[in-house]
C-alpha cells in the first residue's frame, strides 16, 4: 500500500478526471461503429496477438472502444450502469487509484491476449474489456454490499456479495 500512496503523491496530479466518461464514450464510438459495420472490430480493432507482432500496434488500444455485447437498448441501460458503477468506485478511491485499477486491467488483458496467443497459435481468440468491467463490478460489489441496483430503472436487485468462506462453514 505504501507504493500505492507514493505513486499517488508523485503522478496524482496526471490522473484522469472523469474516466468513467471517457469509457462510455469510448465504447459509444464502438457502438457506433459496429452498427456501421460490425466486422471492422475483428478485422481492425481486436486484440489479437498475431496481428500486434505484426505490425498492427493500433490493436493494443484499439480494442478499448468496442462495447460489451448486448442488444442496442440493453447497451444504453449497460453503459449507465458502468458509468455510476465507476464514479461510485472514484468517489470512494479517488481518481488516481480507480485510474490506476484501469490501466493495471488494461495491460493485464493484454498480458493475457499473448500468453493465450503463445500457448494457443493457431487459434483466433479475441480478448475485450469483458473481464475488467467485471472486476469492477465485484469491487463496487466488496465495497457496497447492501446497495440496491435497479435493472431496467424498475427491479431492485440486491448486491451482495456471498462470503464463501461463511457458505462453505454452513
């Protein structure tokens, strides 16, 4: 944690105000261009290990604009609940450190897209920011266990985050 906090006081002054705005953005642009022409993003903008050792470096960022795979009105609700997932994990972390957790789950998918490239060559597998949207839900989750989530702005739904190690005494 000491790292954390030195970091912080050496580059706290880069981070990104509102990132959780960018990404929606970001993926709106996806969308976007999906909608236009929904091969462009494994043609061009996938994070494929074979194609980066290649040449096509574009592909380490470019996947971050792809959004997560939905119908087009289910996206809107998606992205709304990215966004207030993200600004709540800002408003309890601060800017510096959700920036961090960002940019960690950046590179760490992209680790991820060459060892599964080394170990797998001839298959296409495609890696998105799936995983890391996850992730930040189960640490909205840790963080706010007791808090409601409306699906569709109507249905509560609890988030609870199950202690396993509490089930597995029962």
């Amino acid at each position: 944690m000491k790292f954390f906090y030195k970091l912080e006081r050496k580059y706290g002054k880069y981070a990104i105000p509102n990132l959780m705005q960018y990404v929606v953005i970001m993926y709106g642009i996806g969308l976007a261009i999906s909608l236009w022409n929904p091969m462009i993003y494994y043609r061009y903008l996938s994070l494929d290990g074979w194609a980066i050792l290649h040449g096509q470096i574009w592909r380490l960022l470019g996947f971050l604009i792809v959004p997560p795979n939905a119908s087009l009105i289910f996206i809107i609700f998606v992205l709304m609940f990215y966004y207030s997932i993200g600004e709540s994990l800002v408003q309890v972390w601060g800017a510096f450190r959700f920036n961090m957790y960002i940019l960690i789950g950046v590179l760490a998918t992209i680790v991820a897209s060459f060892i599964v490239y080394f170990i797998y060559p001839s298959t296409m597998i495609f890696m998105d920011t799936f995983y890391l949207n996850l992730s930040m839900f189960l640490a909205y989750a840790t963080i706010f266990p007791e808090m409601r989530v409306y699906l569709y702005g109507i249905l509560p739904l609890k988030v609870i985050l199950i202690d396993l190690h509490q089930q597995l005494l029962l």
